[in-house]
C-alpha cells in the first residue's frame, strides 16, 4: 500500500486534526440540534412509531405490540432509554452520536488491518464528515444501529483466526444485526458463505456452520414471540411484500410511493395494511402477514405484465442509486440544513466523493491477487444491498447503510489516485478522474434547495414542538412557492385553527372542500371553527384567542373524528 497522502510528513499532521475538528463538528451538530431544531422533540411518522411502542411499554404498561411494524431491535431499544432516563429524547441523540463515532473508528480499524493505514485513513475522514451519515445520527431511527453493527460485523470477519468461540459469537452478531435492520440478512448470509467456503477446506467448514447456528438462534426468541401472537413462525416483521409494492407499481418513480392509506400514522399502519388489502381482494384478510402476502404478490403481478415499465423503473432507480442528490422520504437533510443546522454545510463529504473513489479502489484492489480476498466481504454487502435497493426502491437512507461496505473501497480509491498520476497510468486517471470531476460537477448543478415536503414536514415539526408562530410563517411562504398544494393548504388551515385565526383558515377549508381527499378533514374544520367562536369566541368576533381549554377543545374534538374515521 501507498506511503504517500496521509501517512507521512504533514499527513501525520493533518489526519489527527482532521479526526479532531470532525469529532467536534458533530458535537456542534449534536448540540445546534438540541437547541434550535424543532425535530429534536416532535418526532414524525416511523420515530413517532417507534417512540410510541417505548412510552406507551414503560410508561402506560401496556404489552409490547403482538406484531411490530419494522424490525423489533429499535423499539426495544427506545424502551431502555425510556425506562433508564424517562420520556426525554436526549439521551438517545447523544447515545446515537457515539454510535456514529464509534462506527468511523471500527471502518479505520478494518481497513487499516486489511488495507493498511492510508486508505483507513482515508476511509475515515470520507466517513467522517458525509454529512447525511451524521444528520441520521439524530433521528429516532434504527439507521445508526444498522450502520454501526454492519462496520462491527465486517470487522469481525475481516479479523484473523477463525476459533469456534469467535464464529459463535459472529453469528449472535449477525443475528442482532438482522433484527435491527432486515435487509442486512442477504448481506450477512452471503459473507458468512464466502468465510466458510473460500478457500475450500473441511476445517473451516465447521466454523461457518457455528455461526448460522448462532445466527439463526439470535433470531429464534422474536420467532417464537411472533408464533406465540399471531401463530406465524418467522422473525421477519410483515412489511417486505409492502415495501416491495411501494417501489414496483404504476405509480412509483424509483423512490417511495405511498400504497396504503395511512396519512403517516405510523402506528395505524398494520391495520390499514389489512383494511386495503381487504378492499384489493374482496374478502376479509386475518392479518398483517396475509396482507403483506397480497401487496408482495401485486408487486410480481406488476413486474410480470408490465416488464417495460419494471424495466423503466429499473434504470430510473439506478440513476438515483448513482445520483449525488440525497432522495429523502421522512426528514429532509436539506431543509433542515437551511432552516435550523448550517453546521451541516461543513460537512464536506457526499456520495459524489465516495461512490468515484469507491469505482476506482475496487478496481485497484480487484488487480491485486494477493489483497483481493480481503475485499471479498466488503463487496459482498456493497451488491447484496445496491441489489436490494433497486428490486424495492431507493432513498438515502437506506443507500447510506452502504457506507460501512463502500467506504472501504473509497480509501483505497482516494490512495491510488495520487499514485497514478505520479505513476503516470494515464488511462486509469482519466477515466475514475473523470468520473470523480463529473460527480463533482454534478453536485454542483444539482438543485439541493428544501423540497416543499421538507419544508412541510419542518413546519410540522415547528407546531409539534410549541412554535405555532414560527410553522405559520413558514407555511405562508412556502404557499407563496407552491399555491396548488391541498397538503400545504391542509396543514395551513389546521395552523390557523389551532391559533384561533378561523378567518384566516376559512377560505382554505373552502378549497379543501372541492377535494374528494381531504372533504371530510374540512368537515372537521368546519365544526371545530363553527364550534370553537360559539363556546371561546367574544360576541361578533370571527377569531378567538387561543387558550388552554380551547386547544384542549380542539384535540378532544380531533380525536373524536380521527376515531370515527381511522
């Protein structure tokens, strides 16, 4: 391996004041989130869900949920924090970033035993400071787990000697690993075949079987948990034929598009699974996983009649999977970004550095007999998962649970580079250079303003949290931008009601009104207007002033609806 870049001279400089200044960055970013942005307590759609599993376990004692909507180690997680630190969320942003770090440290150490130091030098600060990487860190989601577990498996795999008691201990690994993000079980499965079978010898053959022995039983208790509530023995929650059909219908466009009728109530989202796949069949579907088997077969049925169209979706999906523009579906990085986190624009590095670097080290170390083995594993997960994302459908994050497997390769690309060029390898630095400017040049066309739903999403937040008058200002701009949005124009007039501005929400329940979708929800608006002036209302007054018994007016009235009309 190359003795230039980061290991020699100022290199040894300038990597131990890379790692610093990128450590305290995301402390800055910790912080700034915990003061400024309104996402820090007011959790949406799938950290809603999860949030609500833990508080309603250990504060309300009710059961954990006889199925769990996604993988259950995140959940189980959350319930921990909630019952060693109460209902805060603090506890788990400053846990999640010390995931984050640790999992930069775990890359280096791989890397640096199969690579050598400079390329896990530059694996890590590429890692360092990818700035989705770091935004993920502070969400109520299972990513960090799945990101640090992932670099923790391949650094065990990647570890010399192959006792029985490591290859017990690797399975447990993959098993947890598997029950924090489901998608991490073709990946796991795959590297573990390759370490058992390659190269061929009877004495490592054992080992490997160990470890699917040890895998499969840290799978076996939730098996048995799910058996146990719905008579179905499997540890896989029912949501994979549901994500399929999210990614492969008339509809979709390579990203997520919704398939069920939920209104991003994430803990309604088994129910109305069974409820639409009962109106798609006819007839009355049981449960969670009979439904799941329904979406999953008219994901087929679409990929099976419509193989021009699958065909289509495929490339637009591979387009995205290449494409420097992060594709966001719950919290969007970019408004976020502009509106609460400048501390992210110093985060410098992107997929458009780790996906050209990525090219260029795999092709580096492919060509070397002698080191290409140990890349074995790092590729394995880099194809099962880019292979995975394009049969469902791609986001950034999912696609950011690729870093631990690719940045690998990118170190190695970043330490080749230099030597090619000093080598004078001409073809080899025009062509991943090229690839590298492109990527660069790419990012900088590319449009990475908030789109309208990050900014919708961000004034939900801001209303969530008690800044009603921040998300109505936010709102009346973003309607100047985007005036034919009936989800603006709903979360608008709902903002209006809760300020007792009905004059101002009156004409917007109006337009609301002349919509099949969202007619009942102006139903709503209307009795809680009309309502709300006769019991909170100063006589002749349009508006009233908010107070705490109007507003708990509103939620009871709220709850009520969304009771009758789940």
């Amino acid at each position: 391996m190359s003795k230039a870049g980061l290991s020699t001279g100022h290199g040894r400089m300038i990597f131990p004041a890379a790692v610093f200044f990128g450590v305290g960055l995301h402390l800055v970013l910790l912080l700034t989130y915990l003061s400024s942005s309104p996402f820090a307590s007011a959790p949406l759609v799938d950290s809603r869900y999860y949030w609500l599993v833990a508080t309603d376990t250990v504060l309300a004692g009710k059961p954990l949920p006889g199925v769990f909507f996604g993988a259950p180690f995140y959940p189980l997680f959350l319930c921990v924090s909630v019952w060693l630190f109460g209902p805060v969320f603090w506890p788990v942003y400053v846990f999640q970033t010390g995931l984050c770090l640790a999992t930069v440290f775990l890359v280096y150490r791989t890397v640096l035993t199969a690579f050598g130091k400079n390329p896990a030098r530059w694996a890590a600060v590429l890692l360092l400071y990818y700035a989705p990487f770091a935004f993920q860190s502070l969400k109520l989601l299972p990513d960090t787990w799945g990101f640090f577990f992932l670099a923790l498996f391949l650094a065990v795999s990647s570890a010399t000697g192959r006792s029985l008691k490591m290859a017990v201990l690797w399975g447990l690994l993959a098993g947890i690993m598997v029950l924090c993000r489901a998608q991490l079980f073709l990946p796991a499965l795959a590297i573990i075949a390759f370490k058992a079978l390659w190269p061929w010898s009877a004495s490592r053959l054992r080992p490997g079987l160990l470890t699917i022995c040890a895998m499969i039983a840290a799978l076996l208790p939730f098996a048995l948990y799910t058996k146990v509530h719905t008579g179905r023995f499997t540890p896989f929650p029912p949501y994979s034929g549901l994500s399929l059909l999210e990614g492969n219908n008339p509809a979709a466009a390579g990203t997520y598009s919704r398939v069920v009728s939920d209104e991003d109530r994430m803990e309604n989202r088994l129910s109305d699974m069974v409820k639409d796949a009962s109106k798609i069949t006819g007839q009355k579907v049981k449960d969670p996983f009979e439904a799941d088997r329904i979406f999953r077969k008219r994901a087929f049925s679409f990929m099976r009649n419509e193989p021009e169209e699958f065909l289509a979706l495929l490339c637009k999906k591979a387009v995205l999977m290449v494409s420097p523009r992060e594709t966001f579906d719950i919290y969007d990085l970019y408004a976020e970004r502009r509106l609460f986190l400048p501390v992210l624009y110093l985060f410098f590095s992107g997929w458009f550095l780790v996906f050209p670097l990525g090219l260029a080290g795999a092709w580096k170390i492919f060509n070397e007999p002698e080191a290409r083995t140990r890349a074995v594993p790092f590729a394995l997960a880099v194809l099962c998962l880019s292979g995975i994302l394009l049969v469902f459908f791609v986001n950034s994050r999912y696609r950011l649970l690729l870093l631990p497997a690719l940045v690998p390769f990118s170190g190695l690309g970043a330490d080749a580079l230099p030597l090619w060029a000093r080598g004078r390898k001409t073809a080899l630095m025009s062509l991943f250079g090229g690839i590298l400017a492109l990527m660069t040049l790419w990012v900088l066309l590319t449009n990475t303003s908030p789109t309208p739903s990050g900014v919708l999403s961000a004034g939900k937040a801001l209303a969530m949290a008690g800044r009603a008058g921040e998300s109505v200002a936010l709102f009346e701009n973003l309607a100047q931008e985007n005036p034919f949005s009936l989800d603006l124009k709903n979360s608008l007039a709902l903002l209006y009601i809760w300020e007792g501005r009905f004059t101002k929400a009156s004409p917007l329940v109006e337009e609301l009104a002349k919509s099949p979708q969202f007619e009942p929800r102006a139903r709503l608006y209307r009795r809680l207007m009309s309502e709300g002036r006769s019991r909170y209302g100063s006589p002749g007054g349009a508006d009233v002033v908010p107070s705490d018994s109007f507003r708990s007016f509103l939620h009871e009235e709220s709850y009520e609806w969304r009771t009758k009309n789940p």
